[in-house]
C-alpha cells in the first residue's frame, strides 16, 4: 500500500484525513477522531512509515513481520510500521484495531462499516446516499389516519 491508498482507506472507512501534526509541521501527521482527543496515528512524511497506538496488544503486533517498535512517538502501547511492505490485509487490519480503541466508550462512527473480503470479488453494487423527501407526511397521509 503506497501512501495514497493509505490516506483513500482512511478516508473511505472512517471519513478521516491526517492533519499536519503540530509537533513537528514539517516531517508529521497525525490522525485524530476531533481536534479535541489525541492523534491515534502519526504519517512520517520522509519515509513510508506509520506509527499507530494499540495499546493492549502493541507487543505482540510488534513480533510481525515488518512491524516494530514506533520511530515517531517513543511510549509504550504504539506500534510502528513500514507501510509500503506490509501486506495491505495486515495493515488495515492493525489500522481498523487503532481505529477501534480510539473510539472505545463512543457511540459515533462517521460511516456505517462493512467487512469486505481480502479476495478479489466483483460487484455492481455501489453505495449512494439517501436524500430527503420533498413532501411532509401530512401532505400524503389520508385524513382517516391523521
């Protein structure tokens, strides 16, 4: 997954885009749920890497292949990876971990969320927003049951 595809994914999920990270404008971004709770991913802009916050299993996703300790954020419960060699499966699957243990105790997800299989499958199906009606239900609903 090249970094393009990286930020697509985010997007098309989660309806999320890094941000420039305060901390360091020039090499970082971040990604956070609001402005107002901390970032849950960093985005070197030098190299393809990731640093992504999991807290309870940050050990053992470090044991994998082309998973490793964080570079831009040095506290335990991060995980870094080299995104460009990952398969993209292991990758959105640690990216989907984050996700969820950044919004554990909320109620609100910015899209609705569906599994798609990692094989390659073909469908004509495509996703379209719901508009609003145009008439109020009094207009249409007979007398009798008003």
């Amino acid at each position: 997954m090249n970094r393009q595809q990286l930020k697509n994914y985010l997007f098309h999920k989660y309806g999320l885009s890094f941000i420039t990270s305060p901390a360091d404008p020039v090499h970082q971004e971040e990604l956070r749920l609001s402005l107002s709770q901390p970032a849950f991913a960093f985005l070197s802009q030098d190299e393809p890497r990731l640093d992504l916050k999991c807290p309870t299993f940050a050990p053992a996703i470090q044991q994998n292949d082309y998973f490793g300790p964080p570079t831009m954020i040095k506290k335990d419960g991060w995980v870094g990876v080299n995104f460009d060699q990952v398969s993209d499966h292991d990758l959105q699957n640690v990216l989907d971990y984050a996700f969820q243990t950044a919004t554990s105790g909320q109620k609100m997800i910015s899209q609705q969320l569906i599994h798609l299989s990692h094989q390659q499958t073909r469908s004509d199906y495509q996703a379209q927003m719901i508009t609003n009606r145009s008439q109020s239900f009094s207009a249409i609903t007979p007398t009798i049951i008003r």
